[in-house]
C-alpha cells in the first residue's frame, strides 16, 4: 500500500484530495507562496489526525497543517517538493463546550474566529480576539501564529487567551491539556510552547478559551495629534485615565487615510485628514452603562485636549460613526493595494522607542531610496506597528526587487531599538532565512534543540520557522 | 584544582559558603526540607552565574538556585548527597531599568518583590504581583514557580506579568530574552517554558515585567454568602459589574475566620463571625476616583443584595478598614499553625466545580476519617483553593501519618473535576512522585523530552519536578 491508500483508508476516500480538489491548499491567500503536495487530507477528529500522522512518521512525511489559510507569512502552504501533506482542520469545527460559571469555552481547532466571537456573545460574554480576517481563520491558525489583533492593549494576543490545548505530538499521541484552569502549576508550560509554533513542534487540534463579560458600552474616538511623542503621551495619559477600559489604541498616518480617500471613495472620512500629520484610533469598553462611558470618554479626552497632547477629537455618537471610524482603519491594507505595490513590516518596538524608531527608519531609507512613501499605521499600545513602505510617484517598476535591501534596512533598525521583526505575524517561510540574522543565537539554539527533541525526524511543517538546514 | 576551589576563583573566596555560614541555605523555611551540599556560592552577576554553571557542568555537578528561600514545595533546598553547588541569587539585586513610556520595569533575579512594587509606585505604576512572602521573596524564585497572589483575578500570575528573561543555559550560555515588548512572534516561546520550570531548565538571572497605571482608588469588602454555589454566582456578578476593575475575589470559610479569632485575638473582626458559614473578600481597583469607587462599590454590592446572592456586606470605609480586612485573610496559615497540623492542598478546579468539589470531598474524608476539620479558603477568582484539613478534635497525635492516605482522596478528587494537584506553589520535591499519578503521560513524556534537550546532564536542580529515575 502507498501512503495515499493508507490515508484513504484512515480518513475516508471523499477526504483525501488530489489533482485540481488539492489546488486552492497548496497557494496562500495572497498568492505569494506556492507548493505541491502529496495529498490534502480532511480528518474528521482528532483521532483521525493521530492516526495521519502516525503514517506519516512511518512514511517520513512531511505535515503542512492548515486552517483559513488566512496566513501572512506561508507557514500553511507546502514546499515545492511535492512531498509533503497537507492537513485540513476544518472538519473539526465543533465547539466543545461552554462554561459561564468557569468563563471558559472549549472548541475544537477549526472553528471560524467569528463563530467562536458570537458563541461568546450569545451567552452574554466576550471573546476578544479580533482581526481582519476573523470571517475566515480558524482558532487553531490564530494559536500556532499566537495571533494579535487590535483589542491586544486590553485582553492580550491568542496566548493570554488560552488556558488548555489538546495536542496531537509528532508521534501521533494525542496530548490532553484541554483544562479550563486559570492557574496549574504542574510542570513544563507545554501549552505555551505549543502555540505560536506554527504547527513545527505539534498539531493544536483543540483549545479551552477564556471568555470576559461582554462590555456595556463601547466607545470609538479618533483623536489629531501632532506626532508619534505626542501619541505615546496621549498612549499614558489615556491608560491612566481609563485604566483597563482602554481596549483598542490604534497609530494611523495622515498619508494613510489620504490613501483611503483618494483610492477607495466609498469609505466615508467626516473629517479633514490634512489637518494633521498623524492620528490615534481608540476604543474604550465600558462594564457600566452608556452615560457612564460618554461621561468618561468626555472627561478623559477633554483633559487631553485641555492639556494639549490631543489636538482635535471626533467622538462616535452611535454605532454607526463608531463602525465607520474602524472602517476607515481597515481599509489602510485595500488602500496599500490600490496606491501600488508595497513592502510590508510588521514589527514590534518598544512603546518609548517607536518615535525615534520611526524618524531613524524613515531617515535612513529616504537616503537610500529617495521618494519613497512611508505607508505607517498599526497597534501602538502594543509597540506594534506596521512600517510599510510604498514606491516613488511613477516609479513602481522593479520597486519589489529592493524588498531584500529594504527589509535589511528596516530590520537592521528594528534590532537597534531592541524590537521584533515578526510582531504578530509569525516567521513562516517568509522570514526563515533571515531569523538567525536578528535573533539571539543561543534562543535559536535552545529552539533548535526544542525541535530536534520533540519532533526528531523533522515531520511536522519542516522548513517553516527553523531553517532545516540548520536544523540536522 | 578541586570544585570547591575553582568556585573560589570563580566568585571570590568570600561569597563561597560551606560549613556553618552554608547551614541556612540547606533548609527551607518551613523546616520541612534539609539536605547536604558542597558549597554555597553568592555569584555578583550574570557572567559569574555563567562561569559557575560552566564548573558545574565541568565536574557533573548539580546546582540548585534559590532566591528568597521561601518556596513551599523544596524546590530551592539541595538533596541529602551532598554533592550539589547551591547558587544564591541574592547578590543580582539591581533595578536595571523603568521605562515608564513602555510602561515596564526590568530587574535582576535576586531583588526582592516588594523592591519592585515600591519601584513601580515611586514612578506612578502599580507592579501587581502581591503575596503573603513579598518582603523576602526574590522575583527569580517567583518567575521559576509562577507565583500567583492575590491580584491574579485581573492581572494574571507571574508568567503574565514578564516581557521579557535572561537565563543563564545548562550549557552556562547567556540567553538574551530581556526584551520589553508586548508582541513578538519570533519563534518558540522559550520565555514561558522558563518560567514555572522551578530551576530544572535554566537559571533565571533577570526579567522584564510589565506595569500598571496605579489606582486612583481601591476598596475592599467582605461579602456574607450562605455557601459556596453562592460565591460562585456573586463572582459572575461581580465581574459583570465591576468588569476589570475586581482585582481580588478570595473565598474564606466561617471556620477559617473563626479559627483566627481564636487564636489571634489581636486581629479585628469586626463582625460575628458565626452569622453566614461562609464570605468572601474582594477588593476593586479604580482608575477614576474615590467618589466613583464608592457609588460603584454600593451599587454593584447593593444589587448582589436586592437580588439575594449576598446576605451581607461589609464596605471598608478607609484605608485602615480595608487593610483590617486583608489582615484577617492573611491571618488565618498563622491561625492555622496554632490550631495544631495541618495538611495543605494547593490546588485549581474549574471555577464551576468549585462547590461540587468541596462538596464531594469533604464528604470522602469524613467517611475515612471523621471529625477531621475542613480548612478551606483562597483565590476563588482563578479557581485557586487551598483546601487544608485540619486534626479532629484531640486527635492531634499520629496526624500527619494520614498525609499520604489523606493527598490520595483529594487528589483523586481533584482529578475527577478535571482540576490541578498544585495550582501555585509548584511541584518542587513534595510532589515530584505524585505527579506522575496526575498528570497526564503524553505531557510528562513532553516535559522528559525538553528536560533532556536542555539539560542533558541533569546538573540543573536534578531530582525536582521530574524525578531523576524517570528520566534517563
């Protein structure tokens, strides 16, 4: 028997895909990386994906696991050897269990974000993890890449979210640590290993979350300020003035939002984006009651502004104007398309060098790259921004082949003000090669030796995160 | 050159202890762990850490780190061979830094937490890590156990808390992981496997912690409950009342407080005691003021006892009658130890099983072993009980004998509700040999695999949370 018998007999025949079924697994969504496979299986449960994987330990074979293949970085797409197969999750799509008492709820790791979001709603709680893709990724994608997302300044990435796993290991075993507990001090923290690994050292094939009481009133305000200092004052004067009720802190660029308007007409801007050179998004989430948010929202803001560090406020009245501002927000990545091709960064800095970060970055690649645009928004509560850079007016031809010295400027800054080259995006295949220029050796190392111990014949998703090079 | 003497060399003769000066550090404070060893060593820095592991290795040597010496499981107290260094933090008591803008602090291993706190406080930020051990409690002891506390119901124990961690490798490698940022995704979580492995990975030589804003106010209250289903239910009502702002949630049983009357007649109880079997204490966090803090304080508090969860309240009125109330708290290990032997339990259940747990075993000991008296309290919040029991009545004699028979029935208990056989204290020497009979097989197979990958040579703090014969 071939493996491909093998799989069909363990998963069924209708679940083992080939030919032109295989073909949208094998690209990442944005059509930057492309692979072959074997197969493309859909297990059903987890039983099946010990099982799979098993075989595949037998055959040495390759596992690519994936979820909404909503990945940045191709951590979900096969190499081109066409000897590897892909794991589909999304047949395990079951949510296991809510439990209001404990403020927990178990799902299995296919489960759609959203569905996981509004399962949380309809029994008056909250799941925070929110990000562009939420209609579409899985749990299990957002904690291989311990997703981020914009309410992270409040509730934390997928990692502070998560209290069990349940794992299926590199020797097909399945590893129980679905607890719904808020404090286990028995051993290793496996969990915490487990996520963010981008599917190298274990397959997360489910996960209990911890749910918050859902907010009484939330507020949206967008707020003019002069620049970056200014944002990282208004950054400390706002989580002094509403504590944890400070839930979003978004950084926009005016070039940005002038991006929005420009290219995408039907996104409504009630305001004058040239007025000032840069802009914060905040979200306030209020556990009291409407008046109490505007009260304080009023107040806070109003001090800001009194102060001088806030220039101007617009304040969402409803629901709507508060979906319209976040619109304007999640638009930036459709506009970036529009102006042209772009070179993305998502990186993290900390929050007191992101100014001087961005003057130095901005400094080093206009003189390297004259005209450049500096196409700069992201979640500075967090240190997190996403430091795009455009071509020159009338200059995109050939724009992209600069990526590789760009990137070296950029992350050679990055590594100055001791920040991150992936904040929330992950490594993938995308940064691999260049993660043993910026990361500490002796961390890689201790990775490495993570790797070798956990998943010893380099199966799982090889080539991703650790350069297998190095590896053996 | 013998071991002793390379030590010597290594950090100075003076700060290389044996004999006499030796002897405090070969117990733990409770006096329940005494072992033997080669030396003491006070190394100055991170480089003489380093050197000292590298001897270590050398000579297959075994080194147990401790900090503050006031862990409950053995953890920092060498075995009874003799043969092991044990390195003191004590002497890597330096603030490094605080960065107020990125609102952390970065600090060596061996300062004490409340250094820390006051650290935090003297720019403005609340540091929340708070335990009964605070003033001699090093924060690198604390990192290797995960403490919790008593905040851990907002802010999350001490994993929570860090950024970022050097250590200092099996190997005597500098890893470098101090970094201050809120979002990284480059690579495997090394930082979070660190923390919680009680020294047996690495020694954990400084760390970055994030901050708070400080609270414009705090209000304690003691809630009058009728039993445990009810505390249960005021959690759910609280934390939709107060949102982020319920810092503290600790369940006390009327035994409990009324042992501390008896015992400890200097602590103030301002209430009979014997009027509601159990209470609950919280503590809320303001970010406000004190007005606001107290209308929400009356409000929340007042509709928990329109609605009948809570029978009675007491709201501290100033900052003495708060502290009076976490006196009490506070009081009752020590009421506890004059109440005669005790056998503790430190563990997590899912916050819903919480009653059904107690419940059920206190059922199970009194079949065994009637009489014996139900000590119970803790961190309800997160789960966290410490569910001691205490001798019947008289029956003082031969108690502890029962210890073993006594953890079988509560732990099997535990397991039952799917709970934890030690939720904050750690593993350490007292539950080494139990864990295996808890935990679950694939996850201690993981946790052998890592601690073989790091440590090849077992030099690091063997025979503590794995058992040595297990592993090779």
């Amino acid at each position: 028997m071939s493996l491909f018998e093998d799989l069909q007999q363990v998963v069924g025949e209708e679940f083992v895909l080939s030919g032109e079924e295989a073909t949208p697994f094998l690209t990442d969504w944005r059509g930057r990386f492309t692979g072959k496979a074997l197969a493309v299986v859909r297990p059903a449960n987890v039983e099946e994906i010990a099982d799979v994987v098993r075989l595949c330990q037998q055959y040495v074979t390759p596992i690519v696991t994936q979820g909404g293949n909503t990945g940045l970085c191709g951590g979900a797409t096969p190499g081109n050897k066409g000897d590897a197969v892909v794991l589909l999750t999304n047949r395990l799509n079951n949510i296991i269990a809510i439990d209001t008492d404990n403020d927990t709820i178990t799902v299995e790791a296919g489960c759609i974000l959203q569905t996981i979001q509004t399962a949380a709603e309809e029994v008056g709680r909250l799941f925070p993890l929110s990000l562009a893709s939420e209609g579409s990724c899985t749990i299990g994608g957002n904690l291989a890449t311990n997703a981020g997302g914009t309410q992270v300044v409040r509730y934390g990435n997928a990692r502070d979210l998560t209290l069990g796993l349940q794992v299926v290991t590199a020797e097909g075993e399945i590893w129980n640590g679905l607890k719904g507990l808020r404090k286990d001090n028995t051993g290793y923290d496996l969990r915490d290993l487990f996520i963010g690994s981008e599917g190298t050292l274990g397959i997360i094939t489910a996960a209990t979350l911890k749910l918050f009481p859902k907010p009484q009133a939330i507020r949206t305000a967008l707020l003019a300020i002069k620049d970056v200092d200014a944002a990282v004052h208004v950054l400390s004067v706002l989580k002094q003035g509403f504590g944890s009720l400070l839930t979003g802190f978004e950084l926009i660029s005016s070039f940005c939002i002038e991006s929005v308007r420009q290219h995408l007409p039907t996104v409504k801007i009630p305001f004058e984006v040239n007025k000032s050179p840069w802009y914060v998004l905040i979200e306030i989430s209020d556990h009291e009651d409407q008046d109490h948010a505007n009260q304080l929202v009023e107040k806070v803001i109003g001090n800001a502004i009194e102060q001088g560090v806030v220039q101007d406020a617009i304040i969402a009245q409803t629901v709507q104007q508060s979906n319209d501002l976040w619109h304007i927000r999640e638009s930036i990545p459709f506009a970036e398309i529009k102006v042209g091709k772009g070179i993305k960064h998502d990186i993290a800095i900390p929050i007191s060098q992101v100014s001087a970060f961005i003057e130095q970055t901005n400094a080093l690649l206009q003189e390297r790259f004259p005209g450049v645009q500096h196409i700069v928004f992201g979640h500075l509560g967090d240190g997190n921004l996403h430091y795009n850079v455009g071509a020159p007016d009338g200059q995109e031809e050939g724009f992209l082949d600069l990526q590789k010295e760009m990137n070296t400027i950029v992350y050679d800054s990055v590594a100055r003000f001791d920040g991150s080259i992936s904040a929330e995006h992950g490594i993938g295949q995308l940064k691999k090669d260049i993660l043993p220029d910026y990361k500490d050796e002796i961390g890689l190392a201790l990775m490495r030796k993570i790797k070798r111990a956990l998943d010893p014949n380099a199966i799982l998703n090889p080539g991703k995160v650790i350069s297998s090079v190095e590896l053996y």
